[in-house]
C-alpha cells in the first residue's frame, strides 16, 4: 500500500510511504494491523536543484482567426415551428470583423425556437373590484363631430349636428379631422354657434352651392381653425358668406374656385370686429369675376393675413366699402392672360394699410391700390403693379365725386411702370418719406380740385423724386 509522506524524518523533502503485510482477515484490504513495520519504505523526492539558465525565445506563431457568431430571425418552419432564432457560427476567414455567408459553418448551426401556443386555459375568476378612477370629461355645451365613411356622410353628419341645437344657447361644435362634404346646400349657423375645427390642414367644409356660401355666418357665431372651400360649378362660388355685423372668424382658410360668373372666397356685408390669421384664395374662369376678400359697409379690420385672387376677366384681392384697417397682410391679384385688370386692394371706402404688401400683376391694368370713393392712409407698405399690356400704377385713384378726399402715404415703396403714383382730380395727395420707382403723374393740375404734397421722396436710385 502507498501513501504520501510529507516533509519529515523519513523524507526531507517529503515522498511516498510503502506499508507491506498479511491480509489476516481476508477483506482485500491492508488495515493498520495488517502492518508489518519491518517492510514499510520510503520512496524520497530529492532536493531541488539550482534554478537553470533561461532559454532563447521561441519563434512568433501565427495568429489565430477569430471565431464569429450572427444571430437571425428564424421563420416557422422546419427548424421552428413557432419561429425562433438562428444562430450561425465560423472563422472570420478574410479578417473583416463580419461573419459572411462563405465563412458560415453550416455543422455549427443552432436553433433557438420559440414554444407553440399552448391550450387556452380556463377562465380565472374574477378580481375584487379596482378602485373608481378619476372623472372623465363631460361636456355640457359641447358636440364633437366625427368624420363618417364618406366625406358626404361627414357632411350629413355635420348638418345633423347644427340643426339639432335648438335651445337659443351658446355651443361649441368640435369637428374632428376629415373632409366634410355638404354637397349643394348651404351650411346656416345659428346664433351662438362656435364652429370650430382640429387645424387648417386637417378639417375641410366643402361645398358645390350657388347660393350664399359653403358656410353662412349668423349673429354671434365664430368659426375657426378649417378650411372653408367652394369647389364652383355654378354661376357663384362663394366660400364664406355673411351679411351680419358680429359674426366672428380667425385661422381660417376660405378656397373659392370655379363659379362660372363670381369665385368669392369671403364675402361679408355689414362686418364689425377684427379679423385675424385669414387665408382667402380665390380662383376665377376665364370669363368670371375672382376675389379673395369683400366688405361691404364694413367697420372692420384684417390683421395678419393672405389674400389672393388669380385668374378671371376681372381680379380683385380686397374690396371694401365702409372702412377697413389691414395691418400684417399681403393681397395679390394676378392676372393670367393679358386681357384681364387686375387690382390687389380696391377701396371704394376708407382704408388704412400697415405694413401691407399689395402686389398687382398681369392683365391690360394691373394695379397695387386703387382708391375711388374714399380716403386712404398708408404706413410702411409695399404697393406695386407689373406686368401689363395698357397701365401699370402702384397707387392710383379716381372718384366722380365734387368731395375732395385725402390718400396719407408714409415710409413706404410705391412703383409702377406707368405711374408709381396717379392722382385724378379732386383727391389731395401726401406723400413723405416714401421711395416712388415710376413716374409720378396727375390728371389736373387745378388746385381746386386737389394737390400733391410730398415731402422727402426719393426714387429707386436714392435720388429725390418730385412731384408736380
């Protein structure tokens, strides 16, 4: 038998002990009795010897390729019945850090499925009632308007909801986002009515009538955030109409095209109030009449807004009668065919401009703004007329009246090919501070019948520009 023998009397540096004897009680084994002392040896570990000099440096292996692993989708089938992962395994062959298709070792590839679908089990019972959660919304006076299967059930949807309000009371109708199509027939608010959209480019009332206006205004009704377009067909195409002076309208864009005699994108009669982040757009046949905005015996203003009218026999931007007061707004009238007149703010009232651009182009007369009976003061405005085959004015006006009226001009640019500035006869004319590209010209140089005055003008060049 053999045994380790630590470090010792026996072995300095420890060995293996031998133990001999006879297997007295025949188990197969050497128990300690069996020993016979006289027979054990020692098989000693001989001292270390002295530490031997190093060897020379073996020569540099090459390096190894490294081994890659990519994992994939795997899709139901053979390898997966419910699908799973496919990991692919190889040697980065050509070193490029990615395990190409040629370097896949096809005897390494290994499936992680994902388990079948087991049975459905029985139905739980049912958990303690979870405490009550906070109260919804509740709407008092408000209806909201969802878009139905077709822009035509949309719109019959949208008439249902107006004409189901009926208690006198003010409402607010929400419509959601869709195209709302009322086909022929008007959309009459009622008093009170607050129609309002989800944005511009979102909710869209559209309508083919001839009569009034895709929507009509009523006595303190507002209308906001949509789009309001009259797609024509008929003899008028009016997108906005109203004829009641507290109706109410903001962010809102008004399209009008294609009625065969007028495309009137607004349309107001006796308006009061202020106007503000309107886009009208009106678009005329070849033998109508396109305007974007019209005020009748308005009191009124129009702040931050976009007019434009192109296309028809006679284009207008803006025309008022009354007053009405523009600050922050471009008006264009574009004409497109040389036999059209086009003018981008035609006043027939009072009108006030502030920071105005007025741009009229194309056409046999194109013109920027033209005041006829009425007065106009103008502020740091553009007013320009291009673009035409007879006249070009950027500022002209006439009236048949005997009463002498005033046009203010102040820090503004006025141009005109053939006239930046005309006069007709009785309208006294005062300009200051104003840059005039265009001849300046008068009808009469009658004083009685009104004047010019103008004070540091000066043309394109930065000369001074006079007047007669």
């Amino acid at each position: 038998m053999t045994a380790a023998e630590q470090p010792g009397t026996n072995c300095a540096m420890g060995g293996v002990r031998l133990t001999v004897g006879a297997d007295a009680n025949r188990n197969g084994a050497l128990d300690d009795a069996e020993v016979d002392s006289t027979l054990t040896r020692y098989v000693c570990n001989g001292v270390q010897g002295p530490k031997g000099d190093k060897g020379d440096t073996g020569v540099m292996g090459l390096d190894g390729l490294s081994t890659l692993v990519a994992t994939s989708d795997e899709p139901p089938g053979a390898n997966c019945l419910a699908g799973g992962t496919r990991m692919q395994a190889g040697r980065d062959a050509n070193r490029n850090g990615t395990l190409d298709d040629a370097e896949v070792e096809a005897s390494h590839t290994r499936y992680i499925c994902k388990g079948t679908p087991g049975a459905k089990g029985d139905k739980g019972d049912t958990g303690a009632t979870g405490p009550m959660g906070p109260p919804g919304v509740m709407y008092v006076r408000t209806k909201v308007v969802s878009p139905g299967e077709t822009p035509e059930e949309s719109g019959a949807a949208l008439r249902a909801a107006i004409d189901g309000i009926a208690d006198g009371l003010a409402w607010r109708v929400k419509v959601e986002p869709g195209i709302y199509d009322l086909g022929a027939t008007p959309l009459v608010l009622k008093s009170g009515i607050h129609l309002e959209g989800s944005g511009e480019k979102l909710t869209t009332l559209r309508s083919s009538t001839a009569t009034e206006g895709t929507v009509v205004g009523a006595s303190g009704a507002a209308l906001s955030s949509l789009t309001v377009e009259n797609v024509g067909g008929g003899t008028r195409a009016y997108a906005l109409y109203s004829v009641v002076k507290d109706f109410d309208f903001h962010d809102l864009t008004a399209i009008a095209r294609n009625g065969s005699d007028r495309s009137w994108a607004i349309v107001l009669n006796g308006a009061q109030g202020t106007f503000r982040n309107v886009r009208a757009f009106a678009y005329g046949t070849s033998s109508g009449y396109s305007s974007a905005f019209r005020c009748y015996s308005c009191e009124a203003s129009l702040i931050d807004s976009q007019v434009e009218s192109l296309g028809g026999e006679l284009i207008v931007g803006i025309y008022v009668t009354g007053s009405l007061n523009l600050r922050d707004v471009t008006s264009k009238a574009i004409a497109a065919t040389s036999t059209t007149d086009t003018w981008a703010v035609y006043a027939d009232g009072d009108v006030s401009l502030f920071n105005v651009e007025a741009l009229g182009a194309g056409g046999t007369r194109s013109t920027g703004l033209f005041v006829g009976e009425g007065s106009a003061k103008v502020r740091n405005s553009v007013l320009s007329a291009s673009g035409w085959s007879d006249a070009s004015e950027g500022l002209s006006s006439y009236t048949a009246s005997t009463l002498t009226r005033t046009i203010d001009v102040h820090g503004s640019v006025i141009s005109g090919k053939t006239a930046s500035v005309y006069r007709q006869r009785y309208f006294n004319m005062r300009i200051a501070q104003s840059q005039l590209d265009g001849p300046v010209t008068q009808r009469t140089t009658d004083p009685t019948m009104g004047k010019y005055t103008c004070v540091g003008t000066y043309d394109v060049d930065f000369a001074p520009a006079a007047c007669p």
